[in-house]
C-alpha cells in the first residue's frame, strides 16, 4: 500500500525559477525513501510542498488514497475541504532541521500541547504518551527541562519523539543532523535507524550519503528541480550510472 503518491508536481517561487519541475514518487507503508543531492535541488521544497508547508503550481499529492490537492483539466489547483485536509495532515509528522520546539514550554510541554489542544486527548493520556516516548529517545530525566538546558541532540530527539507522539503513518526529516554538532550527529541516525527496524514510514532528506545507504529501501538523487536518479542504495550510491549522480557522490565517502 502507498502511503503518499506525488505525481507530476511543480512549484516555483517566481517565473523564472522552477524549483521543482515535474516529479513523481511513491512511498509504500513500511518503507524508508531517502532523499539525496546538492543544495538547492529542491528537497527541502519536496518535503514543504508534500506535508502542505507550501502551496504547488500542479500536480497532485495523494495520502493513502485520499488526495490532498489535485490539478484540474483547466490547469486549476484544488486542495482538499478544511475538514479533510486535517485528516489528511494527521497522516504525517515532520520533524525540521532545526527542531522547532518552544523554547518556553518544558520537554514535556511540548509533546503533550498538541496531543491534548488537536488531537484532544485527556491530560493523562498524553502525560503517558509523552513519557513513554521520552524513555524511548533516552530522555526520562529531562521531561522538566526546557530546550535551552538541553544539548542539540537532545532537542532532536524531542522533536523526534512530539512527531511521534501524533502516531503519524508516515514521518518526514528535513536534513535532521544539519544543525548539530558532527559528535551530535550519531545520536540521532541512531534514533532514526531504530524507527526504521520498526517499519516506521520514512521520507529523509540528508546529507550522511552512508547513513542513506544503510537506512533507506528506496534512494532519490534531485539536481536541479528534478529527479535525476533513482534505485535501490544499491544501484544509486554504491553503483550510480548518472554522470550527474556520479560527480555529487565523488565528494562524499561511500
């Protein structure tokens, strides 16, 4: 089963640039997609457009069947009424490069506000879902903290486990080491890699070619607004057949 389906989608930011240029994908329940290729490629674009951050110019985002937007015949965008698109975003989490927690709530404020303000949870059931998820990042002892008294690493992980917390069926990386520090970096692919021996749903734009190569089932490399290669880590970071896959891979060790 596909979770997401993302079929011929563009999106620029003015007329003359085309930041994403007619691209495809799908993601099947239980699958990690890995997300690779030069800076300005359009990945984090991807990722904005996929969990509704930003509007497209057409195409189409389908989330387990159900669709999100759609492109009508006149070339019309039409995203989904207010109250299915709520649904449809309670399908996935996205956790941002630079983890966006509120620096004036506590730990565990910040996982348990949005379990009791939108999915309307009681108290107790989200101080248990929080804490629960907070034992499995490491973190038990830190429920009482806020952001500022924890390392880099230690607010990934927070904002790791406040996606979680939603039971998304798919969960979106933005560059999720890009912030930190290099001895930081480990800690959270770690964190990552345990998801993904859980089948947890994955979509990861990174920049940790190895890690890619360990975690993903499915490897896209974007240049330039466009998917320019895509495989198994296999064929794609191991064996690449694109020139242009090949040189942005020469710089990195395999």
């Amino acid at each position: 089963m596909n979770i997401l389906e993302i079929k011929n989608l563009r999106k620029s930011f003015d007329t003359d640039t085309e930041v994403i240029r007619n691209i495809s994908l799908e993601v099947q329940e239980g699958k990690v997609v890995g997300i690779i290729g030069p800076s300005g490629s359009g990945k984090s674009t991807l990722l904005r457009c996929a969990t509704m951050l930003e509007t497209i110019d057409s195409g189409e985002i389908i989330y387990m069947g159900e669709h999100a937007v759609k492109t009508d015949p006149d070339g019309k965008v039409i995203y989904a009424p207010a109250s299915q698109l709520k649904k449809i975003q309670g399908i996935f989490g996205l956790v941002f490069q630079n983890f966006n927690l509120f620096p004036h709530y506590s730990v565990i404020k910040n996982i348990t506000d949005p379990l009791i303000t939108v999915q309307k949870k009681s108290k107790d059931e989200a101080f248990e879902i929080a804490r629960k998820l907070l034992d499995k990042m490491g973190l038990s002892d830190k429920e009482a903290a806020y952001p500022c008294q924890l390392s880099g690493g230690q607010q990934q992980r927070v904002s790791i486990a406040r996606a979680l917390a939603l039971n998304p069926k798919i969960l979106f990386f933005d560059e999720p080491t890009s912030a930190l520090d290099p001895e930081l970096t480990g800690e959270i692919l770690n964190v990552i890699r345990n998801l993904a021996a859980e089948h947890m749903t994955m979509v990861i734009v990174t920049h940790e070619m190895s890690f890619a190569r360990d975690v993903a089932d499915h490897i896209i490399f974007m240049d330039d607004g466009v998917i320019v290669e895509q495989g198994s880590p296999e064929e794609v970071i191991n064996n690449p057949k694109n020139e242009r896959t090949i040189a942005f891979l020469s710089r990195f060790e395999r």
